[in-house]
C-alpha cells in the first residue's frame, strides 16, 4: 500500500506546483473580499481534479507495471479511494486555515461554517463515488465528462424547479413544510443527511469499483 501512495504522490507531483499556486491565490483573494466561502468552494474543484490527476499515468503503462508488483486488485482500489479521502481532508484544512484567515483579518465569523464544510465535503464524496468507478470502467477522459454532466444536470434542475414552483400544490407542500420547521433545521437536517448519505454511496463505490477492477482485462 505504501508503493502506491508513493507512485500516486509522484504523479502528482508534476502538478502539484500549480495546485500550491492556486490555493495561494483563492486564500488571498477570498480573504481579500472577507469571503471564506470562496476558498471552501475553490478547495473543491481543486480536490476533484486531484483524485483525477493520479489515473492519467496508470492508463499510460495500461496497469500492467502496477499489476507486476506484489499487490492485488483490491488493494490498488483501496490506494485510489485512500488518496480520495485525502483529497476531502485537503479540501477541510484549506477551509479551515482560509476561515481562521478571514478572523483574523476582519474580525467576523461565517455564519453555518460548519453546515456549509458538510455539504461540500458532501458534494466532493459524491462526485468522487461517482466518477471513480467510471474511470476504472471507461478511462478517465469519459469519466471527465461524465464530471461536466454533473455539473450540468443540477443547473437544469434549479431551472426546472423555479417553473415547478408555481404550480399550485407544490407550493402547497413548501408552505406546509416551512410551517412545520423552521428554516435553519432544515439547512442542518438536510446538509447532515447529504454528507451521510454521500459516504455511503463513496462505500458502495469502492466495492462497485473492486468488482469492476477485479473483473477488467488487460
């Protein structure tokens, strides 16, 4: 296992540079503008871009070098969804070295900091259960584009949802449900329930992925 990580963070390191770069950069900016969201939100393009990074090089040598070392199958997709929890720990410190910037600096406290850190460590386990399988059943460049639908879909959603709601018994239903709680449980229950339900679909991804991985010929 350790082999893996070493090979992982070696390919990494070729863009690693830049990821430092950007970081500095979103840290200062965001502070700049007393905005901690920013550099919450920018960690997270940068986590999922780095789970990608590291299946570029394994594609290139077609798995072949990593299978003739004295590791089996599941043991290679355990170091890829280890070094994807590592990208969700990245992606935590950032926010909270960029929130303890932000204090120091203009004295306020973000409101729901830590609602806000779930659901998007919620979002990044969800992408990440996502597209890892992808990337073992169809190469990382499809996978990426699977990435851009996600993004896409949710934007047609939030579209479709402000048509939805005018119809009349969808209103009914909101109204009944903003009479029945208030609007902050909501925010908490339903960013508690994303973050847990994303780590389940991350566990159910890791054996989907094993099955796909083990079953793959090359």
């Amino acid at each position: 296992m350790k082999g893996l990580f070493l090979k992982d963070f070696y390919g990494l390191k070729a863009y690693m540079r830049q990821y430092v770069i950007l970081l500095v950069f979103f840290m200062i900016f965001g502070i700049s503008m007393g905005n901690s969201h920013y550099i919450m939100w920018m960690s997270l393009v940068l986590g999922i871009n780095i789970s990608f990074s590291t299946f570029p090089a394994d594609e290139a040598g077609g798995y072949a070098y990593m299978l003739s070392c004295p590791v089996d199958r599941r043991t290679c997709v355990q170091a890829k969804y280890m070094i994807g929890i590592a990208g969700g720990a990245l992606i935590f410190v950032c926010s909270v070295i960029g929130e303890a910037l932000n204090r120091l600096s203009t004295g306020s406290v973000t409101e729901s900091w830590l609602l806000e850190m779930a659901v998007v460590l919620g979002i990044y386990f969800f992408f990440t259960a996502v597209l890892l399988p992808v990337s073992y059943r169809y190469g990382v460049e499809k996978a990426r584009v699977v990435m851009l639908g996600m993004i896409a879909v949710p934007m047609v959603l939030v579209f479709l949802s402000v048509k939805l709601i005018r119809i009349p018994a969808i209103t009914e239903l909101l109204d009944l449900a903003a009479r029945t709680f208030t609007q902050e449980y909501m925010f908490v229950f339903g960013g508690g329930v994303f973050f847990g339900v994303s780590l389940l679909l991350l566990g159910g991804s890791y054996l989907l992925s094993v099955r796909i991985f083990e079953r793959k010929e090359f």
